[in-house]
C-alpha cells in the first residue's frame, strides 16, 4: 500500500451506528430545527435546494440566509462544539451542543435568533419521522456525545470530497453536494432533463406536495446516510427507476441492490476498509449513474464532460 493510500485510507473514521444511534436521534431533531429556519427565510428553489445544510470545515452550515437587506448563517461547529449564529450586521450567539434535550435545544436556539434581530416563526415539529413530537415537547432525544458528531462529521467530510469530485463530470443540472435534514443524508444529484411522473408521495409526517417538487424531473441520485449498515451505508437510486436499473452491473462488487428500498446500497465500512477508499467509492457513484443514464436513455454526451478539461489551455 502506497504512502497516499494510507493516509486516505486513516481520513475515513469508523463510527458503528449502534454506538451512537442516540446522539445521532437528538441530532437529527437539532439539524431540523436549524433546516427548518433557513426555509423560513431562503426563496424556493427547485426541489427545495434552498433548504438544505452544507459542509464546512468545522461541521454543517446554512450558508449565507438572506434576512431584510443582510444576511445571517448558523453553524453546527463539531469542533468546539457550539451552534455558532452570525448576522452580516456583526450580531454573534452561540448555542451549547451538550446533552440536553431537543425543547431545551429548540428553545435556546428560537431565543438567540431573537437576541440578534432575527425574527423567525418555523413549523415546530419534525418531518419525515414517526412520531414527531413537537420540538418544544421533545425530552425524549437529550444525548450528545461529542466524539461520535465530531466523527460523524468527519464522515461527512470524506464523503462530500469524493461526491464533490463525482459531481464535477456532469455540465448537465446537477444540484450541490448538500445535506438533507428530513432524512439526514448528504445528497448529489444529476438530472437528464426530462420530465418525471408525479411522484406518490408517502414520506411519514411531510406533505406529498413535498416529494412532488423534489422529484419533479427524471435524476440519478446518490449519497450517504447514517442508517443502513453497521457504519452507514453509501447509496444510489434513480427515479423514476428505468427497467433493467437493478441488474446492471456496478462496483464493487460488495455493491447491492435493496429491492424493499429500490437503491444500490454499499456499506460504509466496505468502503473505509478498501485499499483505495476514494477509488471504491468514485466507482459505486460512476457505476450506479451509468446504470441510470444507460437503462433510462440519457444523451450523455450532452451531459457529461471532462473535470480536467481546463489543463488544455494550460
């Protein structure tokens, strides 16, 4: 195994779920309060892109949200571990991320939006979910352990640098590389250009109006979610799913298709043990594209191009 193999191999954290599966709960809750202020504020995109969190280099952001003339964000910092609230007018609050339940959490965090001018009215109860308790009535979700969400963010962090590099092939629409807090998954994804059947909707506690939008046009989707396997579980899905999807063939070959969730699944943990982690990975995100763009007919040569292409005017 090469130097640089080593060191990309030791980037990728281990992290089983049943380790922090509680944590992971309450900081589902926390993201979705958070999500849930930047959708009061940020203007509709398509397939609600505006509501989603990113990565950063200390933990997960709402990016710059427009308020009024400025502009505020809020940063999970996994880090030092404070929910960080800035405004473009230099107002800065800071919230504890310690074991406390999501009413305590929701009701400091509603508070110091106020403190620095931000008024901000949300649907206070979770999506996607079952049961969804009200934030403001949730003791339930109050554990915080700091090593495993510094962790967790450390597998975002890999995961997004090699989506981040998937993604950069496609010229066709294709949204950000990008947190979705009502699943908690990060998320890439690439879109033919046509139209799509009007999605059934179905998602626990979230209008079908919602699933309609996100699922608007015909893509090929990928990402990684905290659920799903021992460590988590790397993913990939098209919709609508184009006939033959599930039988071409991807790599690796610990690859599998989940016909109860319709989706290529591979296991983070096949991943972090790979020789080549990075190179694993690119392949299941080419492979599961292929099979979309392929079995559904996309015009590739009108969507895809070469990342490297500017090195010729070099």
């Amino acid at each position: 195994m090469t130097q640089r193999s080593t060191h990309t191999r030791e980037a990728w954290p281990r992290l089983r779920t049943a380790d922090w599966a509680e944590t992971r709960d309450t900081l589902h809750m926390w993201t979705q309060i958070v999500g849930k202020v930047r959708l009061a504020h940020a203007p509709l995109m398509n397939h609600w892109w505006q509501v989603t969190l990113y990565v950063s280099p200390r933990g997960l952001t709402t990016s710059a949200v427009p308020y009024g003339s400025g502009a505020f964000d809020i940063e999970f910092d996994f880090i030092d571990h404070q929910l960080r609230i800035r405004t473009s007018d230099g107002a800065v609050r800071t919230v504890a991320l310690e074991p406390k339940p999501v009413a305590r959490f929701y009701a400091e965090t509603m508070r110091a939006l106020d403190e620095v001018g931000i008024e901000t009215r949300i649907q206070a109860h979770p999506n996607e979910v079952e049961p969804a308790i009200p934030f403001a009535e949730d003791d339930r979700h109050a554990s915080y352990d700091a090593t495993a969400a510094r962790l967790f963010w450390r597998q975002l962090l890999q995961a997004h640098r090699v989506m981040g590099d998937f993604r950069s092939g496609f010229i066709g629409k294709v949204s950000p590389v990008h947190y979705f807090w009502g699943a908690m998954d990060l998320a890439c994804t690439r879109f033919s250009g046509h139209p799509a059947p009007r999605h059934p909707g179905g998602a626990p506690n979230c209008g079908d109006w919602v699933m309609v939008e996100g699922y608007s046009r015909e893509l090929s989707s990928c990402g990684f979610w905290p659920g799903g396997g021992e460590e988590g579980a790397f993913y990939a899905y098209a919709y609508p799913e184009p006939e033959g999807f599930a039988d071409y063939p991807v790599a690796p070959a610990d690859a599998l298709y989940s016909g109860e969730n319709g989706q290529f699944i591979l296991a983070y943990e096949d991943v972090r043990t790979a020789d080549d982690p990075d190179g694993v990975l690119s392949a299941f995100l080419r492979t599961t594209y292929e099979a979309a763009a392929e079995r559904g007919g996309w015009d590739r040569s009108m969507l895809e191009t070469d990342p490297h292409r500017w090195q010729d005017f070099q």
